[in-house]
C-alpha cells in the first residue's frame, strides 16, 4: 500500500496545474513516505521479534550455504563463515526431498539453508526476546554476544 501512496503523490507533486509553493507543501509527505518504504524491511522482523529462533553453525559440517530457494540447485545468496552465529529463522519451513529447510536471516542476506546445518542456539534466542536491538547486526550491542 506504501508504494502506491508513494507513487500517487510523486503523481500529484508533478502535475502541471500545481504552483510551486503547492509543490513544496507536499515534500515533507513524501519524504515521510519514502522512510517508511526503507523502513519495512526492518519493522517486519521486529514485529515478530518474540517467535524468532536464533542459529549458529554446527560444528564440523561443511561451510553452510544461503540458497535463494530450498534446493541446491539455486542461486547461491551468501557461503557462510565456519563459526557463523545470530542466523536468525524467520517464518517458513519446507521438506524438499527428505532435506529440511529453514528460512531464514544473516547480515541482511535472506534464503534458505538446511536444517541440518545448523543448530539452535537457546542463548542467543532468549537475549533476542529480552533484547530486539540482538537480532540486528548494527545495532547489536556487546551485552548481546554469546561467547
């Protein structure tokens, strides 16, 4: 809905039969509405910042890898560092032959990883439920670190 109102006032601002004082009425709306189009990204994951699940990698298996979709043969989003922590699950799960998937959040990169990748990290969870500025990388705070 934000973009349409974005766009239908883009619209207005730029229609011949307004003065340029009407033009300049109009910025700061627009302006309020292009911050809230940055903004969705973040207020999505810390809307439902008490179900999410925090991972880390599991030792001793190979270099875990973000795939775009739930199979290994799609684009590759991020290979993951070995001692990779905060990956953060976010809704959706699918089994895509016998391999489970996790949908799921690291640095801003979004895609699915197998499940079996990883592990849940129960620490981390509960300081992220405490504490919603934990799931976010810039505004994680040294409290927020597990070890």
């Amino acid at each position: 809905m934000i973009p349409f109102l974005t766009c239908r006032w883009l619209d207005i601002v730029f229609m011949e039969e307004l003065t340029v004082k009407e033009r300049a009425s109009l910025i700061p709306l627009i302006l309020m509405s292009v911050s809230c189009l940055l903004l969705t990204p973040t207020m999505s994951l810390a809307k439902d910042k008490k179900n999410h699940k925090v991972y880390r990698v599991a030792e001793g298996k190979p270099r875990p890898i973000i795939y775009k979709d739930p199979t290994t043969h799609s684009a590759i989003v991020k290979k993951l560092p070995a001692n990779t922590r905060w990956i953060i699950k976010l809704p959706g799960e699918k089994k895509y032959t016998r391999v489970t998937w996790l949908h799921v959040s690291w640095n801003n990169k979004v895609g699915w990883i197998m499940k079996t990748q990883l592990i849940y990290d129960e620490k981390a969870t509960t300081m992220a439920r405490k504490n919603p500025r934990c799931l976010y990388r810039k505004t994680r705070v040294k409290s927020c670190n597990t070890g």
